[in-house]
C-alpha cells in the first residue's frame, strides 16, 4: 500500500468514527449537564487515562484550567496521570492498578466528577478509579472505546467511540473533548 492510499484509507476511517459521534447526541448533552452542575456547585474534575489517553486527559484538564475557546474564568480541573513522584509512589506501594485510585480517594469528594479515557474498557487502574469514585460518591464519565470491555455500565455516562482502531478512537475522544469544553465554556458565563 502506497503512502498517499494509507492516508486516504486513514481519513475515510477517521471520518466514518467521527460522524459516528452523532449518536452520541444524548450523552454528550448528559455528560456536559453534569460538568456544568460540578464546576457551577464549586466542584471540581479528575481527569485520568493510560498513555495516548492520559496525555488526552492532560490535554482536557489543561483547556479547562487555561481556556479553550475563549478567556474565562479558570475550571478546577486535575488529571491524575501527570504526577510522575506521585505515580510511582502509588504503583510501586500499592501497585499500578491502584495509581488513579488512590489519588481519587485523596483528593475526591462528594460532588466531583472523575472522567476517564480508555480505548479498550479493560484498563485495571481506571475500573478502580471508578470504583473507588462511586464508593466516595462521585459522578463518573467514561471515554471508552471497542464494545467498552470491563468498563462499560460503570460510570454514570459512557461515551462509547465504536471502533477497533486505537488511533480512531483517541481522534474521536479528542473531539468529544473540544466538544464537552466549547459547550461548558458557552453555558458558564463569567
């Protein structure tokens, strides 16, 4: 296969994920409703993913701290994969399906809300984030991919990316991202 085929095949792809998303049109509003009450009550957001994934939850936290699309007020976001001391303190005490637990345990309260990122649905460390979010009595989002592996039915709202593309999903969970924070910054006035 040539260069120029695999990157035609690659956007028909990408594009057939992304329109896809359309589907998704209750969630989204769902998932957005409840981001919008956390951040209204004062609140804040755990953010938190393994690899492409945690940098895409690095990225989020980061566009809800700084600003997105325009200068506002900063959100209280954190992402719970970006503290190097921190997670390997964790994996090496209690070991690396505990790393997102235990920081949700620190720093959860009533009223938070954890959302994470997993391609597969079979990440351990992000099955006990969610556990352990439910049992501090947060609200949960997650980002999934595949047919949502383990993970599916845990959180609150799932966003479940259909596809069996890893790249496809990332792409696809950057723009619910970007979606989730344009409309959070357009409902939330200063």
């Amino acid at each position: 296969m040539s260069d120029v085929q695999q990157l035609h095949e690659a956007i028909a792809a990408a594009t057939k994920t992304l329109q896809s998303l359309a589907d998704l049109n209750a969630q989204v509003e769902k998932a957005t409703d409840l981001i919008e009450q956390c951040l209204r009550a004062g609140n804040k957001l755990l953010v938190c993913g393994n690899g492409g994934s945690a940098a895409d939850a690095a990225h989020f936290a980061t566009e809800l701290v700084v600003r997105s699309a325009k200068d506002r007020q900063a959100y209280p976001a954190i992402c719970l994969a970006t503290d190097g001391g921190l997670l390997t303190a964790a994996g090496n005490d209690y070991g690396f399906d505990e790393i997102f637990a235990r920081q949700v345990a620190a720093f959860g309260q009533p009223g938070d809300v954890l959302i994470c990122l997993t391609t597969s649905g079979e990440s351990k460390n992000v099955v006990r984030a969610l556990e352990e979010a439910k049992t501090r009595k947060l609200k949960t989002i997650a980002l999934l991919g595949r047919d949502g592996g383990s993970s599916i039915g845990m959180a609150d709202i799932d966003l479940l990316v259909r596809s069996n593309s890893t790249a496809r999903i990332q792409e696809a969970h950057q723009v619910l991202l970007h979606v989730l924070c344009e409309v959070v910054e357009s409902r939330i006035k200063e």
